[in-house]
C-alpha cells in the first residue's frame, strides 16, 4: 500500500476520531453500563422493598383488579404488565390513567408487590437504568437519535481507516507491547494499537448495527411516503409489527385467569413469557397479547394474541408464518445488548465496552500530542481542545459515580427524585468538563477523576454495608443476586479507580519534577 495512502488514512483517522469522540465515549460508556439493565433496575428498586418469596405471590388477575380499582384507568386504551423474573421480582405496570380532563390519560408506570399487590414506588422514581438507556441511544437529546447514527457513521470510517493504517502490522503486531522502558508516546501508541485490533469485531459489529438502528429511520421516512402513500399501519403490518386492536364494545365480560393463560401459552408455544398487552380490558371485545422468548431457537421472540370473546388465539389475529423483517430486527438488537445469550456473553462485551472507551482516550492523546509542536496552530486551540475532550470524556465517569450514590440514598417517596439524579448527574459532568481547562497536565486531569470516582463509589459501597447488607442478603439468600452483584461491582470499580489515579498520579509527579530539572 502508498505511503500517501496511509498518511490520508492516519490523517482521516486521527481527525474523525478526535471529532467524535466525546459522544463516542458517552455511547460505548452508557452502553457498556445498559448491557445490565435489567440489573440495574432490580439493584435501584428492590433496597426499598421487603422480600417475600415468590410461593406467596397473588394471582396476577388479582393484581391487575386491584390496581383497577385503586386508579381511574380508561379501559379503552391498552394495559402494559411486565411480569417478574430472575433478576426482579416485582410487576411493572403501565396504566393509562385518566387525568382532570375526561379525554385525556397519562401511562402511570407502577412497581408491585406480587405477595400482597400493593405499589411499592413509581417506576418513573428509579430512572438511573433508563437514563443511562436513553444516553446510549439518543445522548437524551432531542434529535438525538439521527446525532448517534451520523457519528456512528462515522465511527465506521475510523475503523476503516485504522485498519489501513494497521494492516501490514495486524498479525506480527497483534499482541505487540513495549514496557515501562519505552517512552510514553511508544506505549500509549501500543495501547491504542493492541485494543484497537482485539476489539475488531465487537466495534465493526457495533457500528453496523448502530448504523441500522439509526440511520435506518431515514430510509424508513422514504418508504413511508413513497411506496406506503403516508400509511404507517400497512408500513408495520408488512414490516411485522402490526397495532393489533379492536373497537371498545362497552358490553362487560369477565376476563379469564391469567396465570393459567400464560402457562398454557408457555406450554404451547415452549417459550417464557415476560410481559402482557391488555386491551380493553373487562369488554367484550378484550385482548390478551402475551409476548416472550423462545426457550430453545437462538433469539426468537414469541407474540400473540388471545380473543377473550372467541376463548382462543385468533388465527386472524396471528399469522401463521413469521416476519422475516420483525425477525432479523429483533436479532440485530438482541446482538447490539448482548441478549442472545447468557450472563457471560455481557461481561465480555462490558469489558470490551469499556476498554474501546479507553481506546478512545488513549487516541485522543496520542494525537493531540502529535500537534504540540506544530507552530501552525495555536496554543489557545491545542489547550482548548485538548481539554475539552479530555474533559468530554473522563468527566463522564465521576458523574455516573455520583449518579449511583444518589440512586441509592434518596428516599423513594421524594419528589422529583429522578430529576435530582440526572440534575448532579450533569452538573458534576459540567464541573469536570470546566476543571480540566485549569489542570495543564493530561495523566494529572485523569487521576483526579479517577481518584474522585472511586472515592464516590467507595461512599456507595459504606452505605450500602451500613444501611442495607441485611436486604442485600435476603435477596441473595432468595437466589436474586443482581442486587449483590452490582453492589459488589461498584465496590470493585472503587478499588480499580483509586489504584488507577494514585499510579497516575504519582506518574505525573514524576513528569512534573523530570521537566523541572530539565528546565
């Protein structure tokens, strides 16, 4: 390959990537994080419940009258229950709750207690596990969806361009590290170089889904207009994700038991059930979707509909071949959160995760480096930018640091509580952001922020020992362990992150007092 083509590409390179790379991080960190959602969610709620065993759970027909009957519900408009599982043993349910005005309702998402049906907190309460969703997604902004897909674009040129760069060393350079005797440049580059090339297939597989997930919605506005003629509902009936509905009749009805519904379901269709679609509920004309997992094929969700007034799963309601679209969508996303497979699967790609966050770090320095001598720019704009993505970057960690710590001290009965967690959550980024344009050196800037964010965790981890060890353990003895292992994590991270900053720290030190006596 030319010369000049590898200096186009470590030129496209290094530029795109410093360009990108503040939304990366965010993406490829609260992504890394969303890979346990479901942890995350069960480690929020459950400090603040009392455990009771799931033998002594209601049936769920009791517990969806009972939450009818403690809210104004319009039974016309459909009901979301997720049911309890491994990781959280509570219901989710979303009730469409009429508001002062007649025609108007709001989905009021609740957590409840199987044993006794009783509402245990809003689950708008504990944000933390969406929040974190919603910055993997969209970077919670408006728009944001269409902003994560142009930079995962060009996230796939990075890596492209990388390769070229890379491609005569990929195999003889695989595992290629100089030590603490090479200068800092040398092993920063071989850093960037080893991750890049392991991480290969995880970030090429990123990208190409990130890319489908959201770029994809333009070509989707396209077929829309001009094949469909503007109608949405043909567009997701071909596409296999058809609104199933059916008119409010007003006549009552009684509806049938829904334990035994969903484990004749299960039987049948040798699948798990996780959550229900109930659609004018107590009519005539009422509607039971049951969705689930297929227990054996690879990744095959399972979604149909029962006709209360037919007693059966209406083959007019179910086609009887599957949407191939619906289902290579759904692969893809099972890929993209590593959901096709166990536990295991998800702590490689969090430790993958992670480490292209590193990556990311680590190739922003080494370039911003490389124009510390160039005359031709100015010292302003190197200091500033140098700063600004640095800061972009790690300050993003003490901020998640303290996001944890106050999603687990706040009191569930506070107003605004997920308001408060996402206020310090941005108001600690901004704070990092700005103190890094006042700390000259770079290692320093980042084990300041290590040393804070494990400090923070370190905080976690003694409230979590003085105020809640005993329901930790409960839910442990009870065979939930998300709540111990996410505990146990954090504690983790804390050690991982004070070790990390007083290495640096001290590495600084000694890179402040080497240029000293060189001066």
């Amino acid at each position: 390959m030319k010369a000049s083509t590898i200096r186009s590409a470590l030129e496209g390179h290094g530029w795109i990537g410093l360009f990108i790379s503040i939304p990366l991080f965010i993406v490829f960190w609260a992504g890394s994080l969303t890979l346990f959602y479901p942890e995350l969610k069960a480690w929020s709620v459950l400090p603040h419940t009392e455990f009771r065993s799931a033998k002594d759970a209601l049936p769920l027909s009791e517990i969806v009258d009972s939450a009818l009957s403690e809210h104004d519900v319009d039974m016309q408009e459909r009901m979301f229950v997720v049911l309890p599982t491994d990781t959280l043993p509570l219901y989710e349910l979303y009730l469409p709750v009429k508001q002062n005005e007649a025609d108007h309702t709001e989905l009021t998402s609740l957590y409840v207690d199987p044993a006794n049906g009783k509402t245990v907190a809003p689950i708008a309460s504990f944000h933390l596990a969406d929040f974190l969703y919603g910055l993997h997604i969209d970077l919670n902004l408006p728009m944001g969806g269409h902003i994560v897909g142009i930079i995962t674009l060009f996230f796939t040129v990075v890596i492209f361009t990388g390769l070229i760069v890379q491609f005569k060393k990929l195999i003889t350079h695989f595992f290629y590290y100089r030590g603490s005797k090479a200068t800092q440049r040398y092993q920063l580059t071989d850093m960037h170089n080893v991750i890049g090339v392991m991480s290969l297939p995880y970030t090429f597989m990123y990208a190409l889904t990130g890319l489908m997930f959201n770029l994809g919605l333009i070509s989707q506005i396209v077929t829309l207009l001009f094949v469909y003629d503007g109608n949405r509902t043909a567009l997701l009936n071909d596409s296999g994700f058809p609104k199933i509905t059916e008119s409010y009749a007003g006549i009552e009805r009684e509806m049938p038991d829904l334990d035994a519904l969903v484990a004749s379901w299960e039987e049948e269709q040798h699948a798990k059930a996780h959550s229900l679609r109930l659609t004018n509920y107590g009519d005539e004309n009422a509607l039971i979707r049951i969705i689930g997992q297929h227990e054996t094929n690879f990744s095959q969700r399972i979604d149909i509909t029962y006709r209360v007034r037919e007693n059966a799963f209406s083959t007019e309601l179910n086609p009887s071949e599957r949407n191939a679209f619906a289902d290579g969508t759904r692969f893809l996303y099972a890929l993209h959160f590593g959901h096709f497979a166990g536990l295991d699967i998800r702590v490689v790609f969090f430790i993958l995760g992670l480490a292209v966050c590193g990556l990311i770090v680590v190739g922003n320095m080494l370039w911003l480096n490389k124009f510390q001598n160039n005359r031709s720019i100015s010292k302003r704009f190197k200091r500033n930018t140098s700063a600004l993505t640095l800061g972009g970057c790690a300050g993003i960690i003490p901020a998640t640091a303290l996001a944890f710590l106050l999603e687990r001290t706040l009191a569930a009965g506070l107003d605004n509580r997920a308001l408060m967690v996402e206020a310090a959550f941005f108001l600690v980024y901004g704070l990092s952001v700005v103190a890094t344009f006042f700390i000259k050196n770079g290692v320093r800037t980042i084990s300041v922020m290590a040393l804070v964010s494990g400090g923070v965790l370190a905080l976690l981890t003694f409230v979590d020992v003085i105020s809640h060890s005993r329901g930790i353990m409960q839910y442990f003895n009870g065979n939930y362990k998300s709540l111990f292992s996410v505990s146990l994590t954090c504690f983790s991270f804390s050690c991982l992150l004070l070790w990390l900053g007083m290495s640096l720290l001290k590495k600084s030190e000694v890179t402040r007092h080497t240029n000293t006596g060189h001066q």
